[in-house]
C-alpha cells in the first residue's frame, strides 16, 4: 500500500460522514466522535452515559457563512515579529494568519469546545512486578494499569504488594494494618467500578476483608463496599464511610453466602451517581444479581481516587493471609471537571508552505476555508481520543481499514509499560511504502495503537497530507518517525527553543503548533533534545494552554491530566520541559 494522493479519501470521508448542528450541539468532526459508554445496571440514562470525548459546536450561526460576506478585496498585512507572518482582513476583521515557510493557516470559524472524559479501562494484572532488575526504590509494587493511571499502593510493608501474570498479590503479613491500592487519579467523581479477587486461605482466629473504595481521599477518609470472611466461610457484605478513622456504614450489613471455600473468587461491584451509592457482590463464578444489595444516599465525598483494601482484623492467627486480585474494572467515570477547550481558531493546511507573497490563487483558497466546518487539524486529533467511534475508508490507498477512532498507545511489555513504536500505518493494520521506496509492514500487536509521534503523523501526514519520511530524513519536506527528528527536521518553521535555562517563552504560540518536550522519559538516550511530541489545542476554561499527544499512562491520545498535566503552564512535568515550538 502507498500513500499516494489522499486528497481524494479525505473528501469522501467529510462529504460522508461530516455532521454541521441544525440547533443545539453536534460532533463537529467526520463522524460522530462520541460513543456512548453503555450502563449496564438498567439505571435511567446519567453522566455515566454521556459522551467519553466531543467536539461540540453552538447553535447554528449567520457567521458560519462568513465567507459568503466578505469584501471584494482582501488585504494582507506582514506583521512585525519572528517567524514572519502575513494577516489577511476583510474590513478591518481578520480571516486568515499564515507563517511564512509554514503551510499551517489559521481561520477564525465556528466556536468549538474540546472536552475529554474519563476512559473506561480493565486492569488484568498481565505483567510480573516487582521487577527485579530495578533498585529496590524504583520497584513499582503494582506498576501502571491499562488506562487508568498508576498504582500507589500504602501498607506497612513494601514487600506485601506484587503482582505475577493474572492477579495483584496483598499479603496480609501483620494484623489490624489495612492495604490500599488506589488508582492515582483523584478526580474520579460517577462511577462504575468493580474487582474480581480471592483470598488464599479461610481466616483462622478472626476475619479478613477485602473491599472496593471509591471517593478515596486519602486512607482516613474514603468510601468502601468491602467483603468480610470469617473463620466459619460466612460472607458479609457492608457499605461504609471513613472520615477522620471513624467509621460509619450506610446501611445494615448482610450475609451473601456461608460456606465459603478458600480460593473462591468474588466480584464487587460499585455504581456511584452523584449522591446515590450502589453496591453488589457475588461469587464470580456465577451470573451476577440483578439488583442491587445496598441502595443509599451520602453526599460526604464528592470525588477521589478508586482503587482496593485488605485487612486481617486482629486475632487472626493464619498469617500471612493473600488477596489475589485478578480483575480491575472501571466501565464508566465522569472526572469532576472535564479538560475543556473553546476556541474558534481553525487549522487549514495548504498544499505547499507560504513563501510570503499574496497571490489571487491563494486568495481564492483562503475565501473557500472561511466559515467551512469541514475537519480540520484539530477535529481529526480529536477522532482519536476516549470514545471516539471508528471511521472506515471506504476508497483510495487506505480503503477498507480503519483511519480514525479511539487509540491505544501501545501494547505491553512482562513488566506492564507499553511498548512505543506504533506507527499510523500500525495503527490503521497496514503496511506502507514511503516515499524513499522504503515498506515498513504492519504489526499484529500495534493495530489500534499511536505512539506520540506516530499520532503526530497521523493527523498532519495521513489526514492532512503533509509528507511522512520512513525515519530520521533531513531535508525538512517529510514528517520524520520521532519527536527527537522533528524538533530539528520537521517541515514548516520554528516557532521557539529552549535556551537551556528553562521552557522558551512561545510568544507566538498558535492552535496546530507541535509542542516538543525534553521529558526524560527514559525511552531516548539523548536526554539533550525532545523525547515526546503533541498538537497544542488552546487555552482552556481554567486558562491553562493545552495540548494534545498520545501518552503511556492514559494508553492513548489525550488532553488529560491523568499521569501528568497536558499543560503548558505551572510547574508540571511538560510545562517544565518545553523544548520546541514547531509550526509545519
């Protein structure tokens, strides 16, 4: 397969699928770009339901049409500054911006905003930690889970937590000292959260428990449906609260089942919607009850991590007792306050750079982008976020395969890291010819999957046409494969560099600039350059500058703050390490 002319699928894509509001809000992208996260309590339709990810636009306009109203004669200005940059007006009111040397154009159109929400993920625990190779301070106890974030786990002693390939150990070592596993994602609000796990043992002396917490502040203050087994093989069930170490349940106890062997696992299940808390448990070899145990009202927490408990109340003379975890799952979650974007900034791209000269040919494709919704830079990087539904070709050089959707960033290594590498033809299940002759083939385990450069490529190669290179490519007219190659190589203009004593200023920075880091992820030996690549997006609704890139921890593209701030500002990991603002 070769990546010859995408013009053509690109226009059949947004003459198919485009979706323009008539009234309220709609997907402005080349298919609906939010799926429905499906609730599987038969509840009535909540938060928990709505879209994962969207792109949404006002009410219909007369300024969508701006084109048809502007003055028989535009006028372009060089403004003053570095990279030169000419500014097209009509009457006074600007309807273009173009870089000299970039064939990135920005329009003003139709306000959108860019939301992402929490990504539903399930933790199989299919990696082997501690590793160790590791120095003892850097063994993760349960290391990262797919989607999720990483796991921190609390406890007396580091040694407690491991995990082997299908389950999350907690060794219950010492008495009345409680375990907790919690997904470092605090913002977790509407949830649908359940664990599958087994003790090893029936308690001998007194009982163990193991529960599911959500609302989790900290280990003082926490929500919790937790499973108690006593020495009998009785199993009870409790919904509670823990404020400052006092403990109060929501509701009276129950017994689910007596008998109980050692090594039976059970599911707890847990649907949290604003004040109401829902909470059921079963023996997971069964089919799970249609109802719910516990249905109550508590409005002490509003938001806070989810994650797992385990205790052996004191007494308990069979230590160590184990809780094998085997299954994490989080089906649906809303965070408190969804990174939001809103902006009217549109991201055209020419078919050459702008040499700086305003000629009645570009003109006419300038008049021609005014007030167009068809996608554009930005709405193509958001069809890959949470949510996002599959578009298919239907002709040219990709026909047949997927082109756009929800990514993953890549497939795991024995230790649960994902593996970088995936490539937009990776993604799409396909082989490519470059245009240096050069076939890279497909990958089984990376279809699905974009790694931050690789969905780079995606959008300004495979979506808007810019020309990829096979790898490195130092004629700066090809995309390069990696973040390092594009901080230099990169078609189009620099926009700013660090000089070594912090982030560059990016004065000029503009919606579709690359924004470049020096992250020190560890994936590259040359600390001194970008080691992770995203697409700025805008500023969002707390005024931070925002950014979108497809990173380890969220497994995927995303303009979260799950594993780290997609900010620009503050003192996180990427607004400490700018490296390069680049415009293609």
């Amino acid at each position: 397969m070769t990546n010859t002319s995408r013009r053509n699928v690109l226009t059949l894509l947004a003459a198919s699928a485009a979706t323009v509001p008539l009234g309220g809000t709609a997907v402005a992208s080349p298919a609906r770009a939010a799926a429905r996260v499906a609730a599987t309590s038969g509840a009535a339709p909540s938060p928990l339901t709505a879209a994962r990810s969207s792109v949404t636009t006002p009410p219909l306009d007369p300024a969508w049409f701006s084109r048809l109203t502007l003055a028989s004669r535009l006028t372009a200005t060089v403004l003053p500054g570095t990279p030169a940059r000419t500014e097209v007006t009509s009457g006074g009111r600007r309807v273009a911006l173009l870089t000299h040397g970039a064939r990135t154009v920005v329009l003003p159109g139709p306000r959108r905003t860019f939301t992402e929400n929490k990504k539903p993920f399930v933790d199989d625990f299919v990696r082997t930690l501690p590793d160790p190779s590791l120095p003892a301070a850097d063994r993760a106890h349960w290391g990262t889970s797919p989607g999720g974030g990483n796991w921190s786990a609390l406890g007396p002693v580091d040694a407690d937590y491991s995990v082997r390939p299908g389950a999350g150990a907690i060794a219950l070592s010492t008495d009345y000292a409680s375990r907790h596993a919690t997904l470092r994602d605090d913002e977790i609000t509407d949830v649908d959260v359940r664990s599958v796990a087994r003790f090893d043992k029936v308690p001998a002396g007194d009982a163990c428990s193991y529960a599911l917490s959500f609302g989790y502040r900290d280990t003082h203050n926490n929500y919790r449906a937790r499973l108690s087994f006593t020495t009998s093989g009785t199993v009870q069930f409790r919904v509670e609260k823990e404020v400052a170490d006092t403990v109060t349940q929501l509701a009276a106890g129950v017994t689910v089942a007596t008998g109980v062997r050692a090594g039976t696992d059970w599911t707890i299940r847990v649907r949290r919607e604003g004040v109401r808390i829902r909470a059921k448990a079963w023996p997971s070899a069964g089919a799970e009850p249609s109802g719910w145990a516990f249905d109550v009202t508590d409005a002490t927490f509003g938001k806070g991590r989810v994650g797992l408990r385990a205790l052996a109340n004191g007494g308990c003379t069979n230590l160590p007792v184990t809780l094998h975890v085997s299954r994490f799952e989080v089906s649906a979650a809303d965070w408190a306050a969804p990174p939001a974007v809103t902006h009217s900034s549109w991201v055209r791209v020419l078919p050459e750079p702008f040499d700086g000269t305003w000629t009645p040919e570009l003109e006419e494709t300038v008049r021609g982008w005014c007030g167009s919704t068809a996608p554009d830079v930005l709405a193509y990087a958001a069809m890959f976020l949470a949510g996002a539904s599959p578009v298919v070709a239907g002709a040219g050089p990709a026909e047949g395969r997927q082109v756009m959707g929800e990514a993953g960033y890549g497939y795991l290594d024995p230790r649960g890291y994902r593996y970088e590498g995936a490539d937009f033809h990776e993604y799409m299940h396909s082989g490519w010819t470059f245009p240096d002759g050069t076939y890279t083939g497909p990958s089984d385990r990376q279809a699905g999957n974009l790694d931050c450069s690789g969905y780079t490529r995606m959008v300004y190669g495979h979506h808007m046409g810019v020309p990829l290179a096979a790898g490195q490519d130092t004629s700066g007219t090809r995309l390069p494969r990696k973040s390092r190659d594009m901080a230099e190589y990169a078609p189009g203009v620099r926009v700013a560099r660090t000089d070594g004593g912090g982030p560059p200023a990016s004065e000029q920075l503009q919606p579709g600039d690359l924004v470049l880091f020096n992250a020190d992820s560890g994936d590259d030996t040359e600390t001194a350059t970008a080691d992770h690549v995203g697409i700025y997006l805008g500023v969002d609704t707390a005024g931070g500058r925002r950014f979108l890139s497809s990173r380890k921890t969220a497994n995927g593209p995303t303009m979260s703050d799950l594993g780290g701030a997609s900010l620009l500002d503050g003192t996180g990991t990427y607004a400490r390490t700018l490296h390069t603002v680049h415009r293609v």
